[in-house]
C-alpha cells in the first residue's frame, strides 16, 4: 500500500494484522455454532479459498461449549463476536479463542469489563471493538453540530462512540485492540476511517456493514473499502454479503488484487461477449473460474470471444484462449501457441496452467 497508516500490529493466533503484515480477508460463518460438524465444514471450506481469519456467533452457552471442538479441527484463528453477557467472553476466551469481536459499552458492568480483559490480556488475545451506524447511542448523535450533514454528524457520532470503547480498555492497560467504524452507507463508512486515522494508531478492520446482496453488497463494499485501501486505511476486511461466505472471501481477495496489495489466486480476465464471439464465453469464464477457485498462485488467465482481438487485448495475461468457428486458440503473453478443438479448450487451458504453475514453483526452489 502506498502511504500505508502506521499501526501496532496484533496477532490473531499466528497471523499478524496491522504493522508491515499483508491486509488479511476475514469471514464469518453462518452456521449454528453449536453445530459442531456444519460449522466446522464450512471454515474448512472458506480456509481452502484464501480465509485468513473466520469469526463465530457466540449468542448462548451452547455455542460457547463447542469453541474447543471447532478449533481443534481448523486451521485458521478463530474470533468470538460477543454481545452483552461476559460469560459468554469468558468461556470463550478459556475455550481458547484468538480473538474477541466485544463492545465494551454493551456490557454495563464495570466488574464484568475488567473480567474480561483481564483475561484477555493474560492471554494475548486482541479485542476488536468499534461502532455501528444502526446501534449508536443516541446522546453520540445529539452531541454532534447541528450545521453538519447527517452523513458527518453519524461519522462523528460512530468515532466518538469507539472512542468512549477505546477509552475504557485503556483505562485498564489494554492495548491489543482492532477498531471498526461499519455503516451500510458508504460514504459515512469512509469518513468515519479517515476521522479515526488522525486519532490513534490501532489497526483498523475495515467493512460496510449490511451491504446487501451480491451483487448490491459487492458493489458497495468495493468501492468503501477499496477508496479506504487505496488511501492506505485498513489492516483487515470483511466483505458482508447477504450470500454464501465463500462469495465474501473471493470477493475480497479480488479486490485486494486489483489493488496490487496480495496476489495469491489467479486473476481471469475475460471479454464481455459480442456479435464476434465464436465461443460460449461466459460459459467458459465460469468454468475456468471454478477450476482455478483453489489454486495458490499469482497468474494471469483470459478467456476470450475471438481470434482476431483476443490474444492482442489479453496481452499482458501469462496465459489463455480466444474463440474460433469450431475451434480456438491457446495463447501465452500474446503469441499465439496453437489451435485447440473447441470442446478440449478448457481441458488444455487447465492443463497448461497447472504446469505453468508447477514450473514457476520449481524455478522458485
């Protein structure tokens, strides 16, 4: 990241958030925490697409008591996100948890806060704290400049609100904190970051919260986050979508490509269809994307309509193919390599690309 915020760095387990580290892409998963087996089958699923870190419901003592189940079977740390009852916090952090999703202010209990953190803080583990657009106090919103828009006077009311959050684990020597400011209006979101960003030097996850659908919540995610990230703002993303997890891990990682800050899947690129295509692309494009969904490498693929444009457009792509009438044609940065029979394209494509692969790895040892 160019200009990237200077901010502590934290450890969730072993992966590193914040300091020099590479911005990390989070989920949450949408089983019942309780069920062990669904839960355990849908991070393992998410870990295989890139997850760096997933966070659980904890919203009973059910869910709580299959922490140590689930963590024993995954890979990746795991976050309790936690609301209102400190037992709940406790027996998650005993469970063996690597982080907590808490907001201090929903507990009332003084005793109850210091509970937590001090177990938390005995045992390392960061505590992400932060406020909502839809759950802020409404003194935060009365305190604001009449004379600002309601998009200012929700930012400032949402910063002044982690803030008070901040405080209070400070007051108590705590400073493994990961702070998020989440609205599901975007510009409010991104003012509230760059307010924060002048503040203090906490590592930042960054979300719009509520996006919407895929394609709505791909959308405005996108260009929240990725303003925020370009800026060099954020440590950690969430994409939420109203869809399956694994879209949100993709997603993430899509746009943590397009912004050159991590590079570990393949980018496809593919034309739009035209009255030239002599091939089913989209067809295609999703198969290829399918067949790549798992591969850990930094390579580019495209999937084109026609031979007259398609290795000339697609010129910078390490590898790919173009459409022709019955027929089509394997590229590799522009030249033209061979004609394929249309119905072996994608077997070849896959097939050259997995030894591409296997070739740079060798170089690399």
């Amino acid at each position: 990241m160019k200009n990237r915020r200077a901010v502590r760095k934290i450890y969730y387990g072993s992966i590193a958030v914040g300091g020099d580290a590479p911005v990390t892409v989070q989920s949450m998963a949408n089983t019942k925490t309780a069920d062990v087996q669904s839960t355990v089958s849908q991070i393992q699923e998410l870990t295989d697409i890139g997850c760096d870190i997933i966070r659980v419901a904890v919203p009973d003592m059910e869910s709580a008591d299959a922490l140590p189940s689930i963590i024993k079977k995954i890979s990746i740390p795991l976050i309790a996100d936690i609301h209102f009852d400190y037992r709940l916090a406790l027996a998650s952090l005993k469970a063996g948890v690597h982080g907590l999703r808490l907001n201090p202010g929903n507990i009332k209990n003084e005793d109850h806060i210091i509970k937590v953190v001090k177990e938390a803080k005995s045992r390392n583990i960061p505590i992400r704290i932060g406020a909502n657009a839809g759950s802020i106090d409404r003194d935060w919103l009365a305190n604001q400049d009449s004379r600002l828009s309601h998009t200012e006077v929700v930012a400032r009311a949402m910063l002044d609100g982690a803030l008070n959050q901040i405080k209070i684990l400070e007051k108590l020597d705590f400073y493994d904190i990961v702070i998020s400011l989440k609205a599901s209006d975007v510009r409010t979101t991104i003012e509230s970051y760059r307010l924060m960003a002048k503040l203090c030097d906490y590592p930042f996850h960054l979300g719009i919260t509520e996006a919407g659908p895929i394609i709505q919540g791909t959308v405005k995610s996108s260009v929240g986050i990725g303003i925020l990230l370009n800026e060099g703002i954020g440590d950690t993303i969430r994409i939420s979508l109203t869809d399956s997890p694994a879209y949100e891990v993709q997603v993430g990682h899509i746009l943590l490509r397009s912004l050159g800050l991590r590079k570990i899947f393949p980018e496809i690129i593919s034309c739009p269809t035209c009255a030239r295509t002599r091939i089913p692309v989209i067809e295609l494009a999703k198969k290829v994307e399918k067949e790549l969904a798992k591969l850990k490498a930094d390579i580019t693929v495209a999937v084109m309509g026609c031979e007259v444009n398609g290795p000339g457009e697609a010129r910078e792509a390490d590898i790919g193919i173009a459409g022709g009438k019955g027929f089509g044609i394997l590229f590799k940065k522009g030249e033209v390599i061979c004609k394929v029979p249309e119905n072996e394209l994608i077997g070849r494509l896959i097939k050259e690309i997995k030894q591409m692969v296997c070739n740079k790895g060798d170089q690399s040892n």
